[in-house]
C-alpha cells in the first residue's frame, strides 16, 4: 500500500537477552500484590520483597545499511543489584561508561522494567532517554531526583521499595501516541521506528513504547518490553502501517500465559501469529512457559534458549530445561 510508513532499513538487528526475569516466584509476586490491595493498587503502595525481585532488560544491536552500529538499551530492571550483576556479566556497565549505548528506551513505568534505574545512570546519568509521556509523580522521582520511595508494611514498619541516587541529567523525550509528527512514530534511527501505545495496565501503569525495525529484505521485526497493548494489536499495527516485505519476526514480552495460567484465546492467538508467516519468534518475560512451549508445539517458529541462564546467580522458579523461550544470556539475530 502505498500509504504505508517508510522507516527505511537496517541491515540486521541483535538482540541480547540482559535479563528476562522480572521477578523470581510468581506465587511470592502475587502474594505480594494480595496483602496490600490486589492488582488494581498503585505498585508505589506495596511493600514487595526485595529478594523477589529481578528485571527486565535488552540490548539491542542494530547494524545499519552502511555497516555502522548502534546500540539500544531498551528498560533497565528492578532489583539494582541483580541488574548490576546482569549488566557487568554482558558488558553494559562498560557501554555505558564509554557512551557506546547510543540511548535508553523505556518500554513502560512498570516496577520490573523501570525501579533499576540506578544501575543504568550511575554509568552514565546523561543517556538519552525516550519513555512514556503517562507517568506518575513517583516515576519523575524516581528517575529526575535524588529519590527513595518507602511506604509501610504489614507489621507498621517503614521500608523502602526503591531509590535512585542518580538522577538523569540527559535528554528525556516523553512519548505521546501522535508520534513526533502526527503519523504516530518516532523515528529513532534509518530502519528504526517507536510507536507509544497508551494502554492501561496492571498496577495502575499506562502507555507502552514498542519498537519497529525494518530488516531490509527480510522484513519488520517488533520489538516489545510487555506487550500490554496486547500482540495482535501490536503486529497488526506493523503489518497495516509499516512500508516494507512483510513481518519478519518479533521479540520480547509478550504478556500471554503470565503466572503459567491458561486461557482459551490463547490458543487462537497461535493460529493468529502462525498465520502471520514470521520467520523468528523471539519471546520469554511475560508471555509465559506455557503458551511459548505449546505455540512451538503448533508450528510457530519460537527461538529456544540455552543453558546460558544456569551462569547467573539466580533463577525462576518456573525455570525448566525445556528451554521453551529465549532465557538471560542468549541472544536473538533478526
């Protein structure tokens, strides 16, 4: 069509799993989420267990048409220590400091892809940061000052949930779903485009950022943290409005089976992505073991992981050898 969007084109796009885990236990998460007000509460108002907590984060590599590389930081986790962990194991500490992240994006405000926030700027608090325009007073905290949220738990006793003691200093572009032009996009790079969802979420979270990139002669790749505003919609919106030879693929979040339970769309989700005709299907985080390992059983071309999760120092509860989805430590290549 030839109304569609032209984003130009990249040569490839890598993608390295930094860390999938959001957080370890699901029954402990939720147990969390029970005791102070359900899911529908502010995730600002519960007093989560440290312990439990991991992170979402990615970097991706995207070589551009003429050989040149950028790299992209898309969220920054939740429990600084294991982000530490997660960022010296790969080399991210060290990007940062030599400036060879080119900028940061912030897929949405939820606590698992955001509250790390320190382990990013204190390598580099004046990164360029693209993040959406619907965030809380907490959030601009959080990441504008020098802030530690604390809020009480069930035995009266004052605790913090998260802090920052690096506030950013950088260019922030808060995300708006007209895009920076009317067309709904943000074009980032040649080949790279952001488009911000506003969709509500769980734990009182609005608005998603999801990345397009365009392989050239392979196709677009979608790029997302969660998937809130929900796959279809987001794969729809690529195949409907994105010049180029087709869908290629996919990684990320998918926000399917979450805590491994079942649904019956789920199963006509599959056949919907499988009609697609995708080539890669990258996946882990949020779209669940369940749905990845059957959607795979039905012909749809998930990428397995490896035994790389093993190397870090902790892992998931629902961690199994089947690996079903793309685990901390592997690696993508669109």
């Amino acid at each position: 069509m030839s109304d569609r969007l032209d984003i130009g084109a990249v040569k490839s796009l890598k993608v390295d799993v930094i860390s999938e885990t959001g957080w370890f236990d699901d029954a402990r998460f939720k147990q969390d989420m029970a005791d102070y007000g359900g899911s529908e509460q502010t995730q600002y108002r519960i007093a989560w267990h440290r312990e439990n907590a991991g992170g979402y984060a990615a970097l991706l590599t995207i070589t551009l048409l003429d050989g040149d590389e950028k790299k992209i930081l898309l969220d920054t986790g939740w429990n600084t220590d294991w982000m530490d962990e997660a960022f010296a194991r790969q080399g991210v500490d060290k990007m940062l400091e030599r400036g060879e992240i080119d900028f940061m994006v912030l897929s949405h405000w939820h606590l698992d892809h955001f509250w790390g926030i320190e382990s990013t700027l204190k390598h580099n608090p004046r990164l360029k940061l693209y993040a959406p325009s619907t965030w809380r007073a907490e959030d601009r905290i959080l990441l504008m000052q020098k802030g530690n949220i604390r809020v009480e738990d069930s035995n009266g006793r004052s605790v913090s949930i998260c802090k920052n003691n690096v506030p950013h200093e950088g260019d922030l572009i808060l995300t708006e779903t007209q895009g920076e032009d009317g067309s709904g996009l943000y074009r980032l790079l040649p080949g790279v485009a952001l488009r911000m969802f506003d969709a509500s979420m769980l734990l009182q979270v609005r608005g998603e950022n999801v990345l397009y990139v365009n392989v050239a002669d392979k196709g677009i790749v979608t790029v997302t943290g969660c998937g809130h505003p929900g796959i279809m919609n987001l794969l729809g919106f690529a195949r409907d409005n994105l010049a180029g030879p087709g869908l290629y693929g996919c990684y990320g979040g998918l926000h399917l089976s979450i805590f491994d339970t079942w649904k019956p769309e789920f199963d006509h989700i599959i056949d919907e992505v499988k009609a697609l005709g995708m080539a890669k299907m990258g996946c882990n985080h949020c779209t669940g073991w369940m749905w990845a390992e059957k959607a795979e059983s039905h012909g749809v071309p998930i990428i397995k992981g490896t035994d790389a999760y093993l190397s870090y120092s902790k892992r998931s509860t629902g961690a199994r050898g089947s690996h079903a989805f793309l685990g901390n430590g592997d690696s993508v290549t669109f």
